[in-house]
C-alpha cells in the first residue's frame, strides 16, 4: 500500500453567542467572519496539495471550513464519526464556569476512550475507502485524543495539546498505521 497523507483540519473559530466561548461539544454553532478569514487562509495553504476527498463532520462549524477549503468546488462527505466529543452536562456552558482538573469528564458525556475508538474507526474507513490524500475537517477533542494515542500519550489529558482553531495535523499513513508529521499548526500568512 502506498503511503499516504491524511490532514485533520480542526473547525475555525465558531460565532459564539454574545462572544462568550462556551463548551459546545456537539452543540451546532456555525463560524463567522474570523471563522470565515482563518478557512480562507486554510485554503491557501492546501491549495497546491494533491488532495483526493474532504470529509467533514456534519456540525455546520466543520461544513462551513470544509466548503470554504473545497472553494466550494469539490464534494464535502459527511461523517457522523468525525463529530466532537459529546460533553452532557457541560454543553454550553461558558468555559469560565467549568472547573475541571485536565483529566476530568463530565459524568453523563462521552468518555474520550469512547469517542477516540469511534474517531479512529471512522479514519480508517474513509482512507480504506479511498486514494490519494485526505483532508477531514473535525473537532479539537476527537483530534488531540486521536493525536496523543498516536504520540503514545496519555488519552485521558490529551486535552493539553495543542490544537487551536483552523489548525492542521498531518499524518502518514501506510500498511494500516499512522504516523504524526506535526500536530495544532496554523498555516502562516
């Protein structure tokens, strides 16, 4: 098998409500202007890359970045196994209000082990599926826990790493494992 690339772009910045950030796990929140000039930049970045699909998770936040890097040109393909961790009692509550130690969860959510088995079986799919590289366009928490059991870290704290909005990882993928190149970077200017 040949070796392949696969991007996991996180979701630019989200309008939030009032501008407050909250803990919006799988709650819909679609980017706006900032959101909409950090993709821009993303498509810039990818465009003189040899890229087969996109996929995107079906949260408007991912759809619109997806649309955005595609120039609107190319097929988006939703997968419900790219969607963020589920954070129940913490959906929607302003980040401030949370208090948290790195490992926490919250009781009635996702657990990340869960959520990285679902990611990470739906990563594998799309690239069986497929030739050529693969950009999919994701959430900050399925990324860090994705990319942390790739490091060999501990998925339980992988929400330290970075992973800021409309960042990039970039994996090698060949004979059915994966291997980090770079992790939480933003394209420059």
């Amino acid at each position: 098998m040949l070796m392949r690339k696969l991007y996991l772009v996180r979701h630019a910045t989200p309008n939030f409500p009032d501008g407050k950030k909250l803990c919006i796990g799988r709650t819909d929140i679609d980017i706006g202007e900032k959101g909409i000039k950090e993709s821009e930049k993303l498509r810039k970045f990818f465009s003189d890359k040899k890229i087969g699909n996109i996929f995107s998770s079906p949260l408007s936040r991912c759809v619109s970045t997806a649309k955005i890097l595609s120039n609107n040109d190319e097929e988006i393909v939703l997968e419900d196994g790219l969607m963020e961790i589920y954070m129940g009692a913490w959906e929607g509550v302003p980040l401030k209000d949370i208090v948290k130690e790195l490992g926490d969860e919250p009781s009635d959510g996702e657990k990340r082990e869960d959520a990285l088995k679902r990611f990470e079986y739906t990563l594998i799919n799309i690239l069986e599926k497929t030739e050529g590289d693969v950009i999919c366009v994701s959430h900050a928490g399925v990324n860090c826990a994705f990319v942390a059991k790739i490091l060999g870290k501990d998925v339980r704290t992988s929400r330290a790493l970075r992973q800021p909005y409309a960042c990039y990882n970039c994996f090698e993928f060949e004979n059915g494992s994966f291997k980090c190149l770079e992790y939480g970077i933003v394209p420059e200017d």
